[in-house]
C-alpha cells in the first residue's frame, strides 16, 4: 500500500531519507560540502578570498630571521614620499640609520602604518645594517627607473608613502616597536609642507638619536638644501649618505 517502505510516502526508503533533495547530509541544503556557507567555498570562512594572502594590505607573520633591538637602535632619517622625476610606486622610498656601536640584521622586521600597510623585511639574504651607517629601502632595486637610488632592500608596490601624511614604524622580530614616525602635509617649521615634489624629507644630522628623529619638527625640506645626486633627474636627496644641516 502506500505505507510501506520504497513508496513515496514518509516511510525508510522514501523521499524524506538519506539521499534525496530534503533537509539531510549530502543533498543541497545547508550541510557540509554543498554551496551553502561552510568551508571552502566563496564566502567568508578559510580558504576562500577574504583570508591572508589576498589583495588587501596586510601580511603574514614575518620569520624571526634577523635580530631583537631597543627603542631607538634603528631610526628612519629620510623619506621620498613624493618623486619628481620618477613615478611614486617606482620612486619612493626611505633611509634608515643604526644608531648603534653594533651591527643590526633587519632581516624579519616589520614596516608598517598605524593603519593597514604593513610589509615583512623578508630579503634573499640578511639585510644588516651597519654600526652606525645606513640602509635604504624603496619601491625597486632597479635604479634604471627608480631615479638611480641605491636601494638596499625593495619592499615592492604594498606599501606606500602617502604625500599628503603617514606614519613610518619599524618593529623588530619580536614584535617589539623599535621606531615610528608621523608626518603630516602641514607640519615643521622648516617648510610647509614638509612634503614637495622632487626633492626628500630629512632629519637634521646633528639628531641622530631615537627621540629626536621621532618628533618632525626635527625635519626638513627645503630646497636647494640637499644635493641633486647622479641620474636622479634633478630631485634632491643624499640617499645613503649624510644629510645636509637643517636651515
């Protein structure tokens, strides 16, 4: 009768079982493996397009390659946030100087925003630092299109230095801030702004120490101030190298 099992009725077998297009495991409801919202598939879970690794600015855990340091070890002493003689996801970037009797390898540490950007130092062999020397880190090693900068480490078209203000901070591998810096387009009293066209943003030589760089009205843009260095098409900057005395 229409009792019974294997009917169309509410009996084993039917169509309210195992199998069938109801409610129960492997059909196409809201189970595992079916295009609902578990696992795998395009919402927003694991594996899909919203975790690490996508298009947005963030990044993975960086390895703990290089070394610890104290506040103030490393300071940034110059930017190019805005180049005039190349585009700025080819020309930008900025130097960094080791406050130290020592060497430091950078390798592992973090460059960061207060924001969103950040971006793992993560060279093909140890970025160090030397005792008391310097570093620069740019868009691209390649100083036939990024104004013939010598660029230590290029961390790529992830991270950018906005014209009109941003933060620099440097976090070594364990996590520990090291640096920061805030500049605003309307700050300092050596040049408002403190960003032009064409030429960098400095620290004065005579603040080399971690308190002092952190503070922008410590810095500079003047021009006419800092040197035109060789086949960067007129910008100025001592990338590298010394920076010139704050007017």
């Amino acid at each position: 009768d229409d009792d019974t099992a294997g009917d169309d009725d509410d009996t084993a077998g039917d169509d309210d079982t195992a199998g069938d297009d109801d409610d129960t495991a492997g059909d196409d409801d809201d189970t595992a493996g079916d295009a609902d919202d578990t696992a795998g598939d395009d919402d927003d879970t694991a594996g899909d397009d919203d975790t690490a690794g996508d298009d947005d600015d963030s990044i993975s855990a960086c390895p703990a390659s290089g070394a610890t340091a104290s506040l103030g070890d490393i300071i940034v002493t110059e930017f190019m946030a805005n180049p005039g003689a190349v585009a700025d996801d080819v020309g930008e970037w900025f130097e960094i100087y080791n406050t130290t009797s020592q060497a430091i390898d950078i390798s592992g540490w973090t460059i960061s925003d207060t924001g969103v950007d950040s971006q793992c130092v993560s060279p093909a062999s140890p970025l160090v630092v030397p005792a008391q020397g310097y570093a620069v880190l740019g868009m691209t090693n390649d100083s036939s299109i990024n104004g013939d900068v010598t660029v230590d480490w290029a961390y790529g078209n992830e991270w950018f230095l906005a014209n009109y203000g941003d933060e620099i901070v440097l976090t070594d591998v364990a996590g520990t801030e090291i640096f920061s810096l805030f500049y605003a387009n309307a700050s300092g009293p050596h040049a408002d702004p403190i960003v032009h066209s064409g030429r960098s943003t400095w620290l004065d030589p005579l603040l080399l120490n971690g308190t002092a760089a952190a503070d922008i009205n410590n810095w500079c843009s003047v021009a006419g101030a800092a040197p035109v260095w060789t086949g960067s098409a007129g910008d100025e900057g001592t990338p590298g190298t010394v920076n010139p005395t704050c007017p």
